[in-house]
C-alpha cells in the first residue's frame, strides 16, 4: 500500500514568504504588508502577534482560506472589501462593495472643518451635513470630533446608508447622526426649518470616460455611482455649489474634497453662482490642490 501524501507543516512565517512572493509576482505594491493584514484577519490576531508567532504551524484549513484570500487580491479585489474594514482618521470603518473605501486624502475636508469651527465648537451644538456619506466615515468622524454637533448624512443608496449606520452604531455616535435617503443631483429634500453651519462632500468626481483607465481594483470593485461625476466629472459640484447655498446659515462653511485639476474649475463655479465668501484652496500630502472650502456670505 503507498503512503497517502505527508502534509509538509507551514508556519506562518514560511507562509506569509510565500504569499508575499505570490501578491508581488501579481504586482500587489506592498505585497508584504497585504500578505500579514490578510494572514492577521483569518487568525483573527494583530498584525504584530503574527512577528511573534511566526514559528507557529497555520493549520490546514487556515491555510487554504489563506490561499484563497490571497488569490482574490491577486484579481485585484481590494484589501479592504476582503477584510471588511479600513482605517480613516485612525479609526476602524466596516466597508463592503457598495461603498467606496475611505481614503487618506478625505481626511483633509476633517482638518479643514477642525480649522474652521475651532471657534463655533465647544459653544454651540453645531449643525452639520455629510452628503453622500457612504461609510459614513466623514459624519461619523465630524460627530466624535464635535460631540456636541448634530449631524444629518445622506445618501442616494439605502446599503450605503446601513452601511453607515453600523459604524455610526460602532464608534458610539448613531443618536446624534440620522441618516436620510437623498440623491444629490436631484432637489434637495431636506428639512428647510434647521440649517446648516457646515457642509461636507466627497462627491463622485471622475469624468465618466476616465472610469475605465482607473486602476482594476477601482474600476471593478468600488461602486460607479460613488465615482462617476458625469462628463466632465463636475456635474455633482454644480448641484451642490447651488443646493448647499439654500441649506446654510449664513456664514456657514462648505468644504469638499475635488479630484485632480478641478479647484479652479469649482472655485469658477462658485463665483459664478455667488453669494459665497473665502474661497480656499488647500494641498493634500502630496501637494495637490484637495480640498476646496467656501463660506456663505452674511448678506
Ligand atoms: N463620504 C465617503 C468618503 O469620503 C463616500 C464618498 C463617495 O461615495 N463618493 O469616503
């Protein structure tokens, strides 16, 4: 009778080489770092705990998860939509594919209102709206940076809305957040009795033709009505520049994040429709124009 095959151990370490190898021949830039984010969630264990374990034997059928996850990233499948979660503003936010996953440079329309409302903060119960809220990372953030604020996030989509609303639950802050449904290229249908001293985007802003040139795991992953800004990929600035006007106080901030070389083009939108003060223009990291913000004018 033969020998039915010896299972040779892995460990974890022998592991994580090896799909290390496997992400970056499938040119996955920090293949390293994605093979321990990967390996860390099927053990349910820090990444860190995996350094100190790494002489350990990963158990067969980790192991084959293992395999398959690190073969689902192979197909460009984002890490976060894998996993479940990604970082903004150094907190945890649950993501699936029907929102778009947070990103670093977002955190820029965060520091601007920090900025801006130093003054209005810790005096009043500010007002503030997120629109198209997705995760929910720019309400929810706003929310715990603010607690005395009160935030209203819309969204076109019901899933992103729950979506949003789980982590609202998560980072303790879902009874000063209602969510509402909303499509902000149509009119706005929000309550006029309460206004707005601050108004948040990330609206979609690519031009509809550039979605195809995206990167795979954006292109095919990531929600189209999360990215798509129409043909010149400035249909949703217009509608806000002229629906936000009518649903803030006076004096009250606007403040969006824009895509590559559409600052000016908004700020031209802006004054075009006037009535609004302070046009900024603000750099992201990597010295790109991010984050335009704006007041409403007193008069
Ligand atoms: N507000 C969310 C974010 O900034 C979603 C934005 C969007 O869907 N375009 O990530």
């Amino acid at each position: 009778m033969m020998d039915s095959p010896q299972k040779i151990s892995v460990t974890l370490s022998s592991a994580l080489r090896e799909a290390a190898e496997t992400l970056s021949s499938n040119r996955i830039e920090q293949a390293r770092l994605e093979a321990e984010l990967l390996l860390a969630h099927i053990l349910d264990v820090r990444k860190e705990d995996l350094i100190i374990h790494s002489e350990h034997e990963l158990p067969g059928p980790q192991e084959d998860k293992f395999r398959q996850l690190v073969e689902r990233r192979c197909r460009k499948e984002p890490l976060a939509y894998i996993v479940g979660h990604r970082e903004f503003w150094s907190l945890e936010f649950a993501v699936n594919p029907k929102v778009l996953i947070p990103r670093p440079e977002t955190e820029g329309v965060i520091e601007r209102l920090l900025n801006l409302a130093e003054d209005v903060a810790n005096e009043k119960a500010m007002r503030i709206l997120d629109v198209g809220t997705g995760s929910g990372n720019l309400a929810i953030v706003a929310a715990l940076e603010f607690p005395r604020a009160r935030v209203t996030a819309v969204d076109h989509s019901v899933d992103a809305l729950e979506m949003a609303r789980r982590n609202a639950l998560r980072h303790q802050v879902a009874d000063r957040i209602e969510f509402l449904k909303m499509d902000l290229m149509r009119e706005w249908n929000l309550p006029h009795n309460d206004l707005y001293d601050c108004i948040l985007a990330n609206p979609p802003y690519i031009p509809t033709r550039e979605l195809e040139h995206l990167m795979p795991d954006v292109r095919d992953y990531e929600p189209r009505a999360a990215l798509d800004g129409g043909s010149d990929g400035l249909a949703c600035y217009r509608r806000i520049v002229a629906n936000a006007f009518s649903y803030l106080k006076p004096e009250g901030h606007l403040i969006f994040e824009v895509g590559t070389d559409q600052a000016g083009p908004v700020k031209q939108s802006l004054q075009a429709h006037g009535g609004w003060d302070e046009i900024a223009i603000l750099q992201d990291l990597s010295g790109r124009d991010r984050v335009v913000s704006t007041r409403r004018a007193l008069g």
